[in-house]
C-alpha cells in the first residue's frame, strides 16, 4: 500500500557514475578505474504542486540528474523515493505503470520527435503505449490537448511533421505529449533554452498553467537563475555533482551564501546587480568530473577560498528556515 506524502519525491545522497574507458596499456598496467562523477551525493525533496529548479553551469550534472531521477539512466547510489515508494531498484516492469505519473520534456524537442510520425501520432502514442485509449480515443484527446497548448487549428497540426513546425511549436508538442498522460511529476529539462526569447515567456506561461490545472509537481533544470526564478518556488544551485545552496527562490536571490550563487547572479544583468557594491568573480572553467579536488570543489575558482576550503569538503548550514548552503565561510 502506497502512502501519500506531502513530498512527491524524496531523493537521498543520490549517485551517478560513468566508469571511464581505460586504454590497453592501462588495463595491461593494472590501472584503478576511473570514474566521471556525474552526479556525486545530492539530498532533497519536493512538494506536491512545488517547482524546484535546478541551476548551474553546463557540466554540473543537472541533467544527469534528472535522468536519474527518472531511471532512464540507472543510479549508482543512493535512493528515489517516489510518492512514499522507494523506485531506486525495482525491475522494469513494476515502473512501467509509476512512469506515467513520471514525464520528461527533453532539452532539443526535434531530436526527440520522430521525423517520421505525424504530430498528432506522437501526442497521442503515450496513451496507446500504456493502454489509456483506443486508437480513436486517443486522437481524440490528441486534438484537444493540441488546441489546449495553442496550435490551431488542430486537425492541420495532428497531420503535420516535425520539420514543419517552428522551435516553440515543436516544444508545445513535446509539452503535450508529456501531459497527455495527466502525470503527477515532471522533469523539464532546459525547456526552454532552445528556443528563441520571445517565445519563452509563452512556454513558461504554458508550463505554470499545466502546474496550476493539474496540481504538477516539477523538477525545472536550467543554466539560467533569472529564468528559473519566473517558474520556480525553490531554488538548488548544483556544482560539479553537489547541490552547494538551495532555498525559497526570494531568499536566494535576496540573501545568495554560496560564493558560487553569488557568480552566478552576477552574470544576470539586473538593477539588483548593479546595485551590489562587492561584485564576485570567478576564475577558469568547471573543473573535470573525472579528478574532482580535494576538499571544497569550488575552492580553485573561489575568490575566497581559506587553507581549510583545499582539505575538508563543507557541510550543509541552515541559514534561515529551509535555506541550506555548503561553504566554510559560513562557520
């Protein structure tokens, strides 16, 4: 018997590691095998009909993450409870009917169409995979759920293809495609970073609606904190496979710890930022998953980095109710 919890889901020092290929004078060698810790212990929940959004640069581990969360790739620690269900390991088949309450709105909406199913045929395919509708029901409800997120008239866009629509036309129809199914839980993930700035604040209109009409929970992955603070109610900065700060997204965009939200704030031109008198600014590139360093993982691009910050990895500090950030600073 599944309970239902006030947290839809509940992810525990979840982990992700891709083993790097060794070459054959390693493997004659002996060499230890390495690994690309893609996602490396990261804690947190969220509340039926809460946004969290997931925030940092390209590399960080968000969309693995999401992924993961989902089991479309495969965990290598850790623990995904899903509606009071512990999910981390159960076969495939008992998934199959907690994955329609699980949906996923891809980063590049053309690579996940098929150039050779009709529009209305890859909205509707989802009810038929999972025995919701008939062949007639479910065009049927393909055709309504094309009018509800704007493409009219709707019988013209069910016969179109793929590479007959435009950017934001193709990502409503993948935003379709996954809410046809009414799911509890959805991992967006960059959804809107391909497509152009107009259309944006329509795509996110759209995605507050669905949350609003459905109760929806959602996981909003983006590299851009000024656009995940239009959709979200919480906030988790991610770095290098570790969730640095989270908190309501008032109080990190009011009260930022982590030196690392500060940077990325600080790439956002606003009034706020021009109003800051300290400006923070980091060096170099993310380092590599592979040799991450010793220690705080932010320290060799920190500008405030301390001896103690090069030897001992920080721990979560409660800053106010809710708000956490893992930095030496802070003791």
């Amino acid at each position: 018997m599944v309970i239902k919890m006030d947290y839809i889901l509940n992810v525990k020092d979840l982990k992700k590691y891709f083993p790097v290929r060794r070459s054959f004078v390693e493997i004659l060698k002996k060499a230890p095998e390495r690994y690309v810790r893609a996602v490396d212990g990261i804690s947190f929940k969220i509340k039926r009909g809460e946004t969290l959004s997931l925030i940092g640069e390209s590399g960080c581990g968000k969309t693995t993450a999401g992924r993961t969360i989902l089991r479309l790739i495969e965990p290598t620690g850790g623990k995904i409870i899903f509606n009071g269900k512990d999910i981390t390991k159960i076969p495939e088949k008992k998934l199959r009917p907690i994955r329609r309450k699980m949906q996923i709105i891809f980063q590049d909406p053309y690579a996940s169409l098929s150039p050779k199913m009709k529009i209305g045929e890859a909205i509707a395919h989802p009810l038929l995979i999972h025995g919701l509708a008939d062949k007639e029901e479910a065009k049927e409800r393909a055709l309504k759920m094309l009018k509800r997120v704007g493409l009219t008239p709707e019988e013209e866009f069910y016969e179109r293809y793929p590479h007959h629509l435009s950017g934001g036309q193709r990502q409503r129809v993948v935003i379709a495609r996954a809410m046809i199914l009414k799911p509890e839980f959805i991992v967006a993930d960059e959804a809107v970073s391909m497509i152009d700035a107009s259309m944006r604040a329509s795509i996110l209109e759209l995605l507050n609606d669905f949350k609003k009409e459905y109760n929806l929970s959602m996981l909003f992955i983006t590299h851009d904190i000024d656009i995940g603070k239009l959709i979200s109610d919480r906030i988790a900065v991610m770095y290098l496979g570790k969730i640095v700060e989270i908190g309501k997204v008032k109080d990190i965009l009011n009260n930022p710890q982590h030196p690392y939200t500060k940077a990325l704030m600080e790439a956002v031109p606003s009034i706020a930022r021009r109003k800051r008198k300290k400006k923070v600014k980091i060096k170099g590139e993310i380092p590599n998953a592979i040799d991450i360093p010793p220690g705080c993982r932010f320290h060799p691009r920190c500008p405030f980095a301390m001896d103690i910050c090069r030897k001992k990895e920080p721990e979560m500090v409660e800053i106010e109710p809710e708000h956490f950030a893992a930095c030496h600073l802070l003791k």
